[in-house]
C-alpha cells in the first residue's frame, strides 16, 4: 500500500471538510450567533484546512493510486471527516464526544439519525442535553451540510475539486460511489465528478428557490435541501417537516427526495436532451413502479382512519387525498432513505408498517445518494433466482441474467450475492450486539440496526419517528456510528481494510 499517496489523499478530504465548515461562519453571523459560537466554528475549520494543507504540501505530488490505497482513502478519509466534523458539536453544542461523532457520521453517511432532543437542562458532568432549537444557526448549517457533502461522496467531490487526485482516481471513484457497478459519463473519472456534481448543484438551487417560494425561510430551505438531495433527514424542526404543515412543501419535497433516489447519471442524460433515458433504464421504472404500488396502497389503508403528525395533531377520518399526501411522503422518505417525518408511522396499520419496513431495506436506486441494498441488486437478485429455478429443469443451460437489455458478468452476480449475505449477517450481528449493550426491545433493535446500515434514521419502537437515539449507552452509539459507515461505503470497502492479506 502507497502510504504516501493516502495520507495526500485523506488530507485533501480534511481540506473540502475544512471550506465547507469555514461557510458556516458568515452564515451564522447574518443570522446572529453568539460572537463566542463563530470563533469556534472558525477556529474549528481552520484547523482542518491547516492540517489538510500541511500534509498535502509535505508529500510530493504525481503518486498513483492502486486498488488498496483507493479502499484505504475512501475508509480513512470518512473517518477523518468525521473526527474533524465532530469537534465543532463538542466546543459549540457541549455534546459528549460520543455523540458529536454518532451525529457527525450519521450526518456525513446521510443516515439522520441522531441524539438532539428537546432542551433538557444540565445534565452529568456539565453537559448540556441539546435540542436542535439550543443549537447556534452555525452549527446547524454545518450539520446539514454533513448531509449535502456526504450525499454525493466527499471523496468524489475531491477529485471534481483538487486536480492532483486525477492520477489513479478510478480507484476512489469505484470505493465510494454506490452501487453494484460504478457508471462513468465521461472517460475520465475527474470529468465524470463534476459533472455528477454540477447536477447535485443544480438539483439543490431548483428545490431551495421552490421551497422558498412556498414560504419557507431561506436557511430552512437550504438546509432542508442538503437533507433531501444527500437523502438525510436531519431537519432544522424537531417536528421535522410536519412543522410547516404545508401540502405544497411536502410536495416539493416528495419530489426531490424521489429524485435523489435515482441514479444521478440518468439525471444527467436527461438534462442533456435524452428524454427517455429514465424509462429506457430497467432499475429506474421498477423503482417507480415500486414507490406508486407502496403509496397507493398505503394511502387506502390509511383511508377513514387516523394519522397522528410529528407535531402531535391527530387527524381523524382522513379523506383519500390527505391519506395520499401522507403515505406518499412517508413512502418516498423511507424507500430514498432520507428519514424525513411528518407522521408517526409505528401508529399505522400493520400492512403499512411492514411495507414500509421492507422500504427501508430495499433503499434507493444504485448511482443515487439513496442507502440499503439497492433496486438494482433486488432486480438481479430475483433474475439470477429465476435462472436457479429454470436451472433444476434444464441443469445445462447457462447463466443468462440480462440488466438493460446486457448480460451481466457471472463475477458481477457473485459479488451480488455476496453482498446480499454480508448485509443480512452484518444487520443480524448489529441487532444481537445491540440486545447486548441494553437494547432490551427486538423491534428497536432490530430497527435500530436497519436505519443505521441503510442510512435510513428512523425505525420502530424507541427510534421511531418520535424518538432519537439520545437514550442509547454509548457503546450503542458507536456500534451504530460504525454500521452507519458500512452502509454508506457498501461493506466491502471498510471490511477489506480488516483483512490481513491487505497489508501484504
């Protein structure tokens, strides 16, 4: 493994986390931070430009990357983020360090889940127990913009941003973008960032200018926007969106947490003039078929029944159209893995709870800032199963799983395969270890672990739309911080840094 070349590389990320920290600064002085608040949340990101830079400019430039070292940028690169991410909710919000970085990953991962309640007073050791209102705008903003970078890939964002990461970058580009292939647009890799990343830009200025047309403050929108486009969830309400209470936000919303749920490239061709580039691709009608069957059906169960909003209002005897807006939102929510609110879910039928617990496990499309196991995977699942049954007939023939209309590599379904049994085992190993560590309910656990490792955030029982993780020992904060990362890097590139054969 070339050290060298990941410690440039890892300190690159720590340069894009320290600007994007360092915007928060004029933000929160507009909005009226305490002068104390933007001193910290300065010192903060300049400490990590400081160190980025000081280790970029002490290792030469033009080293290669080979498929390790992009395995051990991307892992260690999160993980740097994440430290560095965490300090500015230990200096400015008081939080125990356990759980600036439980908030700080879960942010970066796009997982939403997170430990601020409402203000509780003091508590041991001096600490304050935070609601998302004690926290100064800063560090807010700072907190959705875990979400919007970590969305599309910090890494990504470095080679679209820092030109001496292009030697070798196909290398990151295949450790951190989603899915079970990585699409490029261009041939080169560096091109094909900014070009992902250019539509993430555009797609957040369409929805904070829609959202602020509807009424809603300009910082609420943006940082409402990171949430929806890096499908997070972290909101600047406790009550979430159901604060506003506004069937046009919900809407817009909706809208661009579906769109956040499918393959950016696809985004890309469309905006390119190729129209019908969305329907041609297989993963991308399945996904919509999926999202319409799940809503439409929820939305007649919830017909004539009663809907409790996160704000605690009860809606008695809903009418189809109202039981619509809800069921789709909350559909579209949890299948993106964004994690926003405006009911609580556990209070519905059983049907509806189930659904949208195979929702959260399923996830977004492969190529999306969506988490779980992804449409794609699901598709090939069921084809190569398919084939397998066919197979007990005519025990000769041979493999023949077709994905838009191509054969897909026999190396490509074994690696499907394996990743299937990888997150079933690691969801089974996270939930008993969470039994262990004082979970004492099997549906918070076993939720718990599901919202964690597809980056969903809210679950069942005590994580459910109405709960926050605040409750949970510190050891299962941790644990959860971590599956939070094997979600969002997809298993294999944080487990094959725990190989031995790696480091030969």
């Amino acid at each position: 493994m070339n050290l060298r070349a990941v410690l440039r590389a890892t300190a690159s990320v720590m340069i894009i986390v320290g600007v994007a920290m360092l915007s928060g600064v004029p933000v929160g002085m507009l909005m009226g931070d305490a002068p104390a608040d933007t001193r910290k949340l300065t010192l903060c990101a300049l400490a990590a430009i400081a160190c980025g830079a000081l280790a970029v400019l002490r290792v030469r430039p033009g080293l290669v990357f080979g498929r390790r070292d992009g395995f051990a940028v991307v892992t260690l690169g999160w993980v740097v983020a994440t430290a560095f991410g965490a300090v500015p909710f230990i200096l400015i919000g008081q939080m125990h360090w356990y759980d600036a970085v439980f908030e700080t990953m879960s942010g970066f991962t796009t997982t939403g889940a997170s430990v601020l309640e409402r203000g509780l007073g003091r508590r041991d050791g001096g600490v304050f127990a935070l609601g998302i209102a004690d926290l100064s705008y800063g560090l807010i903003y700072w907190r959705a913009m875990t979400h919007w970078l970590g969305g599309m890939g910090i890494v990504v964002l470095s080679m679209a941003v820092l030109p001496w990461l292009g030697i070798g970058a196909q290398q990151l580009y295949r450790a951190e973008v989603p899915g079970p292939t990585s699409d490029r647009i261009t041939p080169r890799i560096a091109d094909s960032a900014k070009i992902l990343w250019g539509v993430y830009l555009l797609l957040s200025v369409v929805q904070t200018v829609l959202l602020c047309a509807g009424g809603m403050p300009l910082f609420d929108a943006w940082c409402h926007t990171c949430a929806t486009m890096g499908t997070g969830g972290f909101s600047t309400r406790q009550e979430s969106v159901a604060f506003y209470n506004s069937a046009y936000i919900d809407g817009v919303i909706t809208l661009f947490m579906f769109l956040a749920g499918a393959n950016f490239v696809l985004h890309y061709r469309t905006l390119r003039g190729e129209l019908g580039s969305l329907w041609r691709d297989e993963e991308f009608r399945f996904y919509l078929a999926l999202v319409l069957l799940a809503t439409a059906s929820i939305a007649f169960q919830l017909t004539g029944g009663e809907i409790v909003t996160s704000t605690g209002t009860r809606l008695a005897a809903v009418s189809f159209p109202t039981a619509l807006r809800y069921a789709a939102f909350q559909v579209t929510s949890l299948v993106t893995t964004t994690g926003f609110v405006t009911a609580d879910f556990s209070l519905w039928p059983a049907y509806c709870v189930a659904v949208l617990l195979l929702l959260m496990f399923l996830g977004g499309c492969a190529g999306s800032t969506g988490g779980g196991l992804k449409q794609s995977r699901l598709l090939l699942l069921l084809r190569y199963s398919v084939f397998q049954v066919e197979r007990c007939v005519f025990h000769r023939s041979l493999s023949n799983v077709r994905f838009n209309g191509q054969r897909v590599d026999s190396a490509v379904l074994h690696k499907t395969l394996a990743f299937f049994f990888l997150f079933v085992g690691t969801l089974a190993a996270v939930t008993l270890a969470l039994c262990l560590l004082g979970v004492d309910d099997l549906t918070t656990a076993a939720t718990a672990a599901i919202a964690s490792l597809g980056n969903v955030g809210p679950g069942l029982g005590k994580v459910g739309a109405m709960y926050t993780y605040a409750w949970m020992t510190p050891a299962a904060k941790l644990l959860l911080s971590f599956a939070m990362l094997l979600g969002r890097l997809e298993i294999y590139t944080v487990l094959v840094m725990f190989l031995p054969s790696f480091y030969r």
